[in-house]
C-alpha cells in the first residue's frame, strides 16, 4: 500500500513514539476493505509500537480503522481508506495517539482537557478536498487529547447510503451526536468556541485586554500577511487578526502565477505565509471576525463578533472577497445540499451525476473542465452572449463531449424536493422562455464580492461596489487607515497584487506614524 520511500520516512517519524497504539480494523469482502488491511499492516511493519487488532465492535463501519491507545482510551475512526489530502491526518493521529506532542496552542489543548462531556463527531468528507483534512485535523487532536471525544472522518464516497440518507452535498460535513454541527472550513479554536461557550468570553476578556497596536491588519490573507511583515520589520506592534488565515488562497489547487514559484498549491503556500509571519514579532489572532471600526481620538477601534475590543494607532484593512451569490429563490435553501462553489472539494459527491456551473468566466469553465472527468455532464449557463473566459480554456471546454454551454442564460430558480436540489430553471434572454433543467448539483462561479460589509457602518468611504476606496499609497478616507488586497477598488485581484498592496499599504501606515507622532511631539513642545 506504502511506497519505500514513505515507509522509510515514516518509519523515523515513528521512532520518537512512547506509547502503545492499536490499529483496530473492521473489514468486510470489498477491495477497499483490502487497502485497509495493507495499510494498517504496513503501518504496523513501521514501528514496534503499533499492532493490528480486529475491532470486536460489530456495528463498527466496514472498511474502518480505528487509531486507538489502550492507554489513555481514546478513539480516532477513519471509515474508508484515509489517503490522498487524509493520509496526513491518519499520520498526525498515529502520532498523537503514540504520545508525541501536538503542535496544537497549550490554551487550546488545557480547554480540550477541561470537557467533560461526551463528543462524537463524525467528519464527511471527499479524498480530495482540500479544507477536509483542517477539520479532521482539529477534531482528532480533541479526540486524541480526551477521551471523551472521538472523531470519526467518514469518506462521503465510499458511505453513500450514509452520505444520501443525511442528505450531505458539500465537505466537510461535521455531525456531533448524530445531529449536524457544521458545513465548511472550521479551525480548532471554532470548534471549541461552537462547543464551550464559556472559554469564548474567556478568550474574548483576554483580547481586549491587549495593549494598543502601532498597526493593526485585519484580515490574514496574502495581503494581510504581507503588510504585517512589512510592518514588523519596521519595528512597529503589529498585530494581525483574522477569521480565517490565508484567506482564498487556502482553497486554491494550483497556483502557476506567483512570481518566482513555478508551480504550488494554496495550503502550501498558506503554510509558508504564516512561517513568514511567526518570524517576526506579530501578535496573530485566529478566528476572530471584525464587526466595526470606530475611531476614537484619532486612534481606532475595532470590535469583534465575540465583543472584544482591539485599539490601534493605524489599520491596515485586508478583508478580501469571496464568492458571488445567484440571489435567487432555492440557492440559500439547497446551500451545501446540492448548491456548490468549491469544484475541488464538492465535485467527486456529485460522480456520474448532472450538475450545472453557473457562470462563463474563467473560474466557471475551468469547473466544468474540471467536473466533467468525475460528473455524468457539465452545463454551463453564462448570462451574456459571450464567455468571457480565455480562449484556451473554451476550446478545452468545447472538446469534451459532456459539457454543454448556454449563452443569454439566466438563471431564475433552484429546484429541489425539499431536502436537495433536484434541477434550475432559467430565463432564454434572446426568446424569453422559462427552461428547466434536471440537475443533482449547482457550482456557483459568478465572481467575488469584497468582505466590507462590516464597514458600512463606519464614516469610510467605499465604492459602489463596497470596495474599499484606496489612493496609491494604499491610503482610505480616513487618517491613518489603509486598505490593500481583494477588498479594495483595486483593478486585478490576485496574490501577487495583493501582497504588493499589503507592502505599500504598511509603508503608507509607517509614513502616517512617523509624521503623527513627530507632530504631537512638535505640539507637547508647543505647549
Ligand atoms: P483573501 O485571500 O480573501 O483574504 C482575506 C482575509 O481576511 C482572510 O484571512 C479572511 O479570513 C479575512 N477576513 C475576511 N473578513 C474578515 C473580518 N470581518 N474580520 C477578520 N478577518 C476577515 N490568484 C492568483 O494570483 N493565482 C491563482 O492561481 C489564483 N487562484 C485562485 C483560485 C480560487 C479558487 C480563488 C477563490 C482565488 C484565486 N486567486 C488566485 C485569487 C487570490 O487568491 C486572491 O486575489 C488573494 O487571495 C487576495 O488576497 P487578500 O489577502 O486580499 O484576500
């Protein structure tokens, strides 16, 4: 099952562990239930401290495995065969379980100690999405730190009849005690926020007890990560806060276009953003949503979703975007019940069946190329009369013979039976006809929309479309507030132009302190 050259680096991974694990496994006549086995054998051929064991446990899934420690009793399920994007969860959990440290926060990992109730979440996911294994991750770092947690990552494809009755159309998908818990992306910190509210205000006093930022960024993606290395080294207290570090580029595959770097994919590149930060001095705060701004004496606050309060001299403003809705009756309804935007991770639940992409740019005709080596057939619906997608992509798109594309094509509806989505209707703007599709999935790929709206409230100028109002220096309407990134009125929205725009924008905020502080010294001298 293992290649050589996995088996060896894992086998000195496995070297450092101190604690007993067996491998629990439960297997029934299928092939995969023979990839387990060879999986959990090679794995056992690695360390003298892993054994095979049959799970006595009769109601267990079939293929499953079970990392268990017989010494601390705690329980990490994989259900299928946890390799592609899970490979790196099963090791983590071997780890863990074999008593090598988590590199998890020790706040964190004292809060997980401090449950004491029974948790038991079960994560669908698909092999190849790519924010699946995060939520994995999370979960069976609570599973491996307290036994009364266990996580069980399901795989989607290979439980089908689980997948269907549950009515699960998008991963991650997260249960806890047989009730849904959460669609999406979700960090360690989310989950014990959802799950003890207590630690949440805890964590929310901490925040607002900090001291005043020199420069405060909001918003973790390559724009914020840039300006806040630009502004630690220039001395300044920089602080980062952001829901979601790395921003879009964290559900990005490939990336051919970032200058310097032939070929990467998004949480490469994410992790080697936030190597970047921790080597200087920047306080990042994770998971935290901002929700104003007000300024106060010439200085800032920003208040968060869980209602602390952050002061700063400046603020570098790098919320990003994210994706366009349709705006249309059924799409907030079928959202991750048949309703999609990520192709990468969605896609393989919708194998052999009709779906739809939404949208002729280049992110909708890259989809239904995409889609169309899993999917039974592809159609496109593009609103104008013309793709506006590169001319190399469409000609790929009109070789395969399951896409079909639809020009003056508006969508109007999403239909389903209540529990997921069944078909679209549209408008033909040429002849006016209302049409009708029969669909098992939508991929919404109509663009971006900047994260602003937590700012209407506040006195900065934004444009007609929300962005943030930007002059070259990065500066916004008001002194001493920049904006870089997605979020602004910045004609082209990638990584490169936004870490460019991160850069300036610090240096635009380090100009505005030099100068503010040299003037309130040149007034107390006044005075
Ligand atoms: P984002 O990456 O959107 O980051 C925004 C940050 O702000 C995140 O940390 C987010 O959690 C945080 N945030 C948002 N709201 C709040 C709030 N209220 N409070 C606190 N934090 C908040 N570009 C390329 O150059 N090459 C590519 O190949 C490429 N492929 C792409 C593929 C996909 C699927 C997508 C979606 C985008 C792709 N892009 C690509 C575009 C690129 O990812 C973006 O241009 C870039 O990430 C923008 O960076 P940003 O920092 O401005 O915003």
């Amino acid at each position: 099952m293992l290649d050589n050259n996995i088996k060896n680096q894992l086998k000195s991974h496995f070297e450092s562990l101190t604690q007993t694990v067996e491998l629990l496994i439960a297997l029934d006549d299928s092939k995969k239930s023979t990839e387990v086995e060879s999986l959990a054998n090679d794995l056992a051929s690695l360390s003298d401290k892993f054994t095979v064991v049959n799970n006595p446990d009769t109601s267990a899934r079939r293929p499953s495995m079970v990392v268990h420690s017989p010494v601390k009793n705690t329980h990490i399920t994989f259900a299928g065969v946890p390799m592609g994007h899970e490979f790196t969860s099963l090791v983590l959990a071997l780890l863990h379980t074999g008593g090598h440290a988590s590199k998890a926060k020790s706040e964190d990992i004292e809060q997980i100690q401090s449950l004491d109730q029974e948790l038991n979440f079960e994560i669908y996911i698909s092999l190849s999405c790519q924010t699946c294994p995060q939520v994995v991750q999370a979960l069976n770092t609570m599973a491996a730190t307290n036994s009364k947690i266990k996580a069980t990552m399901i795989d989607g494809a290979l439980f089908q009849e689980e997948v269907e009755e549950r009515n699960i159309l998008a991963v991650p998908a997260v249960y806890l005690n047989g009730e849904p818990f959460s669609q999406g992306a979700l960090s360690l910190t989310d989950i014990l926020n959802k799950v003890d509210s207590k630690g949440a205000a805890r964590q929310a006093a901490a925040l607002s007890e900090k001291d005043e930022f020199d420069v405060l960024v909001v918003g973790g993606g390559p724009a914020g990560a840039s300006a806040a290395i630009y502004s630690a080294r220039k001395g300044l207290n920089t602080g980062v806060v952001a829901e979601r570090f790395g921003g879009q580029v964290a559900d990005t595959l490939a990336i051919e276009n970032f200058i310097s770097v032939k070929a990467t994919e998004g949480p490469k590149l994410v992790a080697q953003l936030e190597e970047h930060v921790k080597e200087y001095d920047v306080d990042v705060m994770h998971n935290q949503r901002a929700a104003g701004l007000e300024r106060v004496n010439n200085k800032y606050e920003i208040t968060l979703e869980n209602g602390a309060t952050l002061k700063a001299k400046s603020l570098v403003l790098a919320t990003g975007a994210r994706w366009r809705e349709m705006n249309v009756p059924g799409e907030q309804e079928y959202r991750g019940h048949g309703v999609a935007y990520c192709p990468h991770c969605d896609g393989p639940l919708f194998k052999g069946k009709p779906v739809a992409v939404i949208g002729g740019g280049n992110s909708g005709i890259e989809a239904a190329i995409d889609l169309a080596n899993i999917v039974e057939h592809v159609t496109v619906l593009e609103f104008a009369d013309t793709l506006r997608a590169d001319e190399v992509l469409i000609r790929k798109a009109k070789s395969l013979n399951n896409i079909t594309i639809i020009k003056n094509a508006q969508t109007t509806e999403v239909l389903g039976d209540g529990k997921k989505v069944t078909g679209l209707t549209y408008t033909d703007r040429v002849s006016g006809d209302s049409k009708a599709l029969t669909l098992a999935g939508i991929f919404v790929q109509i663009g971006l929309i900047p994260n602003t709206e937590w700012l209407k409230i506040s006195d900065l100028a934004l444009s007609k479309f929300g962005e943030i109002l930007i002059d070259a220096k990065g500066a916004t309407s008001l002194p001493g507030v920049y904006g870089a990134g997605d979020a602004t009125n910045t004609p082209f929205k990638q990584i490169i132009i936004a870490m460019g725009s991160g850069a300036t924008a610090s240096l635009g905020a380090f100009d505005y302190l030099i100068r503010n502080s040299e003037e309130s010294e040149q007034d107390k001298t006044a005075a």
